[in-house]
C-alpha cells in the first residue's frame, strides 16, 4: 500500500523544505569570518550546544534501556563514553565563559 502524499506537488513540498532550512539557520548566531575573539566565542558557544544536545539524547537513550542492558558491558561502556562527553561539554563551558 502506497503512502499518501503530503504535498500535492513538487512546489509545495520543495518551498516548505526551505521554511524548514530557514527557520533552523534563524537560531543559530552567523559567525563571524575573520578569526579573532568574537568568532571563537560564537564556535565554541554552537560547540556547547550541539554537545548539550548530544549529552541529553545519550541520556534519554540509556535511561530507556532495560537495567539489565545498563550493567552490562556495552551498558558501561556507553556510560563511560557519555561521561566523557559530559567532562569534554564542562570544560568547552568553562573556556566559553572564559
């Protein structure tokens, strides 16, 4: 059974791709092009939001794995891995604030 269309027509779904692509590069802050304090500052803010979005996600991912999942090996390793994260998120924080 086919799945129905969403779009009536190419148009349509190519012009609500670009809404799509604007309103995602609304939010983020334009960077600046030549190298020097306000352009490390604005990186390494869009750095620290990408992990703290990583960081929440991992964590939502393990905390819907079974116990049994969270005490075995590939449960330990993804949770040393997500702390690492953590730290690696910490100190970008701290020289951003810097």
């Amino acid at each position: 059974m086919a799945n129905p269309r969403k779009y009536a027509t190419n148009a349509e779904r190519q012009a609500e791709y670009r809404q799509r692509c604007r309103a995602a590069t609304a939010t983020q802050q334009p960077v600046p092009a030549r190298p020097g304090k306000r352009r490390w500052e604005v990186m390494l803010n869009q750095a620290c939001t990408l992990l703290d979005e990583v960081v929440s996600e991992m964590a939502l991912y393990q905390d819907e794995r079974s116990e049994r999942w969270q005490e075995s090996e590939n449960g330990e390793r993804f949770s040393e891995r997500l702390e690492a994260i953590e730290e690696a998120l910490t100190s970008l924080q701290e020289q951003a604030e810097a």
